[in-house]
C-alpha cells in the first residue's frame, strides 16, 4: 500500500527525498492548480502551495480524510487555519521554520537601511534628473525595537549587529533571556516604543497581534521613528498608519499591506514617507534550496516514523 504526498515541486526536483518505492510513498506534483493531481482522500502528506493564499491552501483539506501531515512552506500559518477545523484529529501543522530568516532578515535590513539614508527619494531624483545632497539619518546610534523576537526577529538583530546601534530591546509573547539580552513581554511593549527610533514588525499574525500597531501603537512612537513591517499586514491598523503618516510624524516601510496586494489608487501608495516592497521578505533566491532540504528532512523523518520539525500545533490537542 503506497501513501500519497501532494508536493508543489516535481519530487525529482528535491535532492535527498525518500525512495518512493522503498518508503510506500507515492509523490503527486500539485501547486494550486484547478485540477487535482489524485483523489485528495489518498493524500496523507500535503505541502500547501507556496504564496498562492487561503483559497488554494484550504481547497483541498475538506476532502482530505486521510491527512495526518500538513506542511506549510511559510512561518506563519494564518493563511490554512480556515482550513484547521476540516481537519480530523491528530494532523500535525508544520511550518517552515528555518526556511524565511535568511531572506526575510535581509530584507528587513533593507527596508531600514533604505528608508532612514532616502534611497527613495534619489530613486526619485535620478528619474527627474535632480541632486537630493544633504545629511540624512543612519542607522548607527540608533535605537531598535524588534516586535515579535522569534526565529526571524533574532536572525535580524544578527544583521543588525556591524551597524553600531545604541540598543536593541526584543518584544515576544512572553519573557525570556537570551545571550544578548532579555526579550520583553507584549505586556511591556507600550512602555518600550517611546524610546525607539526604529520599529521592526516581525511578529506572526494571530488574534492577539492583529491590529497591534494601531493608533495608540503608534501614537506612542517618538516623532521621526521609521515603522518597518515583514510580518502580516493585518498586524498593523492601516487607517490609523496613514494618518500618522499623512501627518509627517513618522514613516514606514512595509513589505506587507492591509489590503494585499494594495490596489490602484489605494492612498497608502502615495502616503508621504512610505517605502513599500511586493511582499517579497521570503520569495528569493534563499527560498528554494532551504524548502526543499526541509521538505526532504521532513519526509525521510515521516517515513522513518520519527518525530517531525516544526510542529506548530496537533489538531484535536
């Protein structure tokens, strides 16, 4: 008897995968296409589609009665819990820790670096033929604000580290020490953003974040503090965020939006003071060789019956 695995790459494409025939595995390529590759309720092992959104990543789940591995190639998992209740009990959901830190970590540095030293405004310059001399601010001396220090919020105070920063002080769920510092409690957060010139939202979209930079969030950000966002969108207020910027109080930049993808002529495209990229923190060329060694670790553990990486949650736990 084989077991069906739904992968969104061709199985000879992924080094290292457990021998179909050695492992009873039986791989089916699906990538969010209309049609599905075989009857979903042979799947036992199901790689959501990368990027491709909730409607794609759920499709299937309802029908897929035999699943007991669901593997996102994402770190958050907002985008399948609609699909969670489908789900029978004792399905595993994994992410895709140690897929994005890389990508998203850079990107991030990115933004902040762009943003404070006006690479937007000699983007501008260049294409109107204009020179933007001047002093513009830099990152070192800084004080930096990560919110949400997991995973990706320490692989970006990693790059955050040559810049000669005056501190970095870490916000997750709840407290613990690391060899760099303490990380604070959401609870402390309030009391933590009047100090810095730099905010990185890096935190998972849940509940308890949605909407956490709203307008008291960023009320409470000293005037000139730089918000950068590349975690959800919905984790900031994007009403209130446009206000503060049309104000000129403070700027941004953000690679995720609340609508996604921003419409045509929605006001946050030409909001003063605002950097935007495509959501694009993870969708690089570090993407690929890291999900795949880890859908290949995955399946070799699955296949030799061990524990698997990453388990997020256990339905029906």
């Amino acid at each position: 008897m084989t077991t069906d695995v739904w992968l969104p790459f061709e199985a000879h494409e992924i080094e290292g995968l457990p021998a179909a025939a050695d492992a009873g595995l039986n791989y089916r390529y699906w990538d969010g296409g209309p049609d599905f590759p075989a009857d979903p309720a042979d799947c036992a092992f199901y790689v959501v589609p990368y990027m491709k959104g909730t409607e794609v990543a759920v499709r299937p789940l309802s029908a897929m009665t035999s699943v007991r591995v669901v593997q996102t190639l994402t770190a958050g998992i907002d985008h399948v819990e609609p699909g969670i209740p489908f789900l029978s009990s004792g399905v595993r959901l994994c992410n895709a820790r140690g897929v994005h830190e890389t990508s998203t970590a850079e990107l991030a540095l990115t933004l902040v670096l762009a943003s404070l030293r006006g690479l937007p405004r000699f983007v501008e310059g260049q294409r109107q033929e204009q020179w933007h001399a001047g002093f513009y601010p830099a990152l070192a001396d800084k004080s930096v604000l990560i919110v949400g220090y997991g995973s990706i919020g320490s692989a970006i105070e990693d790059r955050l580290a040559p810049f000669d920063c005056a501190r970095v002080a870490r916000v997750a769920r709840s407290a613990r020490a690391t060899e760099r510092g303490p990380v604070h409690p959401l609870v402390e957060l309030p009391s933590l953003l009047p100090d810095a010139d730099v905010v990185i939202l890096s935190t998972p979209l849940t509940e308890a974040t949605r909407g956490l930079a709203g307008a008291d969030f960023l009320g409470r950000m000293k005037d000139g503090a730089l918000l950068v966002n590349v975690a959800r969108g919905p984790v900031v207020d994007t009403k209130a965020l446009l206000a503060e910027l049309e104000s000129g109080r403070i700027t941004a930049a953000l690679d995720v939006t609340d609508p996604e993808p921003l419409p045509a002529g929605h006001p946050l495209w030409h909001a003063p003071g605002v950097l935007i990229s495509p959501h694009v923190g993870g969708s690089s060329s570090a993407f690929l060789p890291r999900a795949k060694r880890l859908l290949a670790d995955q399946l070799n553990r699955y296949a030799a019956g061990r524990s698997l990486s990453n388990v997020v949650l256990t339905t029906g736990s």
